[in-house]
C-alpha cells in the first residue's frame, strides 16, 4: 500500500506535502520553479551532526534503554544503531519486507535474497524527490546478465541485484527499472545523465547493476542516509516509485523517509559488495 508523504499545517492552513521540506540545500517548493535547484552539498570528512542532533539522539537512545527494562511485553523488534560514525559500511546484511523472510542477525527481514515473503508483499512507495530526470540512457548486459553504469565515476563498486515479481509471486520478464542516485561524494549530476539509467529484467525477472555506493548529504539539519532511487515499471502493472537503504547507516533512524521494509540485503561475497533486493509490483 502506498504510504502518505508527511504533512503539516501553516499558519495560513496550506497543507505542505513531503515534497515541500528543504532537500539539501534545495530552494522551497522547487517544483514551482525547477531554475531555482540546486545540487546538494557534497559531505566533507570534516562534517559531523550538529550538536543538537547528536543531543537529541542520545536522549533518543537513554529513553529507549530506559523504555527496554521497564516497558511491556508487547514490544516490537527495534531497528538497532550503528554507532560507527559516517563511515557507513554495513556490518551486517538486512532488508526490508520486500523481499527475504529471514530473521538471523545476517539476512534481517525482506527484499534480500532469500526470495519473496510468502504472501509477496507488495514493496512501499518512497518519495521521489527532486533530481529525477526522465530519459535516461538504457543499460545493455553483458554476458553474464549485469549492466555497468557509470564505470568512469569514483568511489566503491556495488551491485544492485534481485527480481522483479507480481503479486502472484510470479517474476515478470522485460520489467524496467529506472535508478538514479548520488555519486560518491553525495551530488546528483544534474546536466547529465551520470548514475542514471533504465535497466530491463531477463525472463526470470532478474536484473543486475553495477554502480557506485551512493554518499550522504545534508538534508537541511541532518544528513539523508545512504540511498537508491527507483522507479519500476512492467506491463500489466502499476509503477512504483521507491527508494532503497542500506542497513546500519547511522542516520536511517533519523530520516523523515526511511522505511525498514526498504532495506536491501548488503552482502559481500568473493571481495564484491551486492544490494539485494525483490520488488514485487502491484496489478494495474
């Protein structure tokens, strides 16, 4: 089911749907007037969470330490924090509901690659954002059934692997995936069409690209989480427009956005990093 974007009330009672908040640096309401957009600014190894961010998170943890030994038994299971820094490389592999139905401390629950959940969930929406940019080159595979985007761009490799399936858990071939994403440093190319591209699945639904672990960047007061933009279309079916996060990044618990049953399965096997995940697309 689709989720609602946030909303709040103005003074003036104007409703302001997600869309409205200040993205990194991005003039307010700048589908109004798409000269006005900015990229983000990039993240810098001198920048750290204000202070009052930081303040708020440790209340936020010593409230639940608090909450954990005097709560109820009716407690569902918390997301926990990697306290690492901004380094962000995840120390262990999850997804959201999407996708894998494991639960050890390794495979987490949903879009991994263990498969769909039994009743093939349909994965939740995500706020596009904006630096979507229609047209964006096709991907062609190679032999092995995996495109390179972007092979010239700095930074660690990863690929973004899995299916797409219908809520039958059927996989549904010649299904397209439009990503788009930050570059390493945390900036969206906006003249071009640098990480960005569509991608086609094969006959088994599988699809497999091979592009750039995507930055952080500021996102007015903190920092958005690491993240992948996607839109996934196949006949027959309506067109989700979702986002993808990595487990253990330290500011998914603090991102107005993030959703756990978006969580890819970040595994590395054979000294190469993969983001797995299962879309399951609902009908038209």
């Amino acid at each position: 089911m689709a989720r609602q974007g946030t909303a709040l009330l103005t003074p003036a009672s104007r409703v302001l749907s997600a869309e409205d908040f200040c993205l990194c640096d991005v003039v307010p309401r700048y589908h109004d007037n798409p000269a006005m957009l900015r990229a983000p600014r990039p993240l810098t190894a001198t920048d750290h969470p204000p202070h009052d961010e930081r303040r708020r998170l440790l209340v936020t943890l010593g409230a639940a330490v608090l909450w954990a030994a005097c709560g109820d038994d009716e407690s569902g299971d918390d997301e926990a924090v990697d306290t690492a820094g901004a380094s962000g490389t995840a120390t262990t592999s999850g997804g959201g509901q999407g996708g894998s139905a494991a639960t050890d401390a390794t495979s987490g629950q949903g879009g991994g690659s263990s498969g769909p959940t039994p009743s093939c969930e349909e994965t939740a929406d995500d706020i596009e954002g904006p630096y979507y940019k229609p047209g964006a080159p096709e991907l062609v595979p190679n032999d092995e059934g995996r495109a390179l985007l972007s092979p010239e761009e700095p930074g660690e490799r990863i690929v973004l692997e899995g299916r797409v399936l219908g809520g039958d858990c059927a996989p549904l071939a010649d299904a397209e995936l439009d990503l788009w994403h930050a570059d390493a440093a945390g900036t969206y190319d906006l003249k071009g069409f640098v990480l960005r591209g569509r991608f086609r699945t094969a006959s088994d639904g599988r699809f497999a690209i091979d592009t750039v672990l995507p930055g952080r960047y500021l996102n007015g007061a903190t920092y958005r989480p690491r993240h992948l933009h996607l839109k996934v279309r196949a006949k027959g079916h309506a067109e989700l427009t979702t986002q993808l996060y990595f487990p253990g990044d330290p500011y998914n618990t603090t991102d107005p956005f993030f959703d756990e049953r978006l969580l890819v399965a970040d595994e590395t096997v054979g000294g190469e990093r993969f983001a797995r995940f299962e879309f399951v697309l609902a009908s038209a």
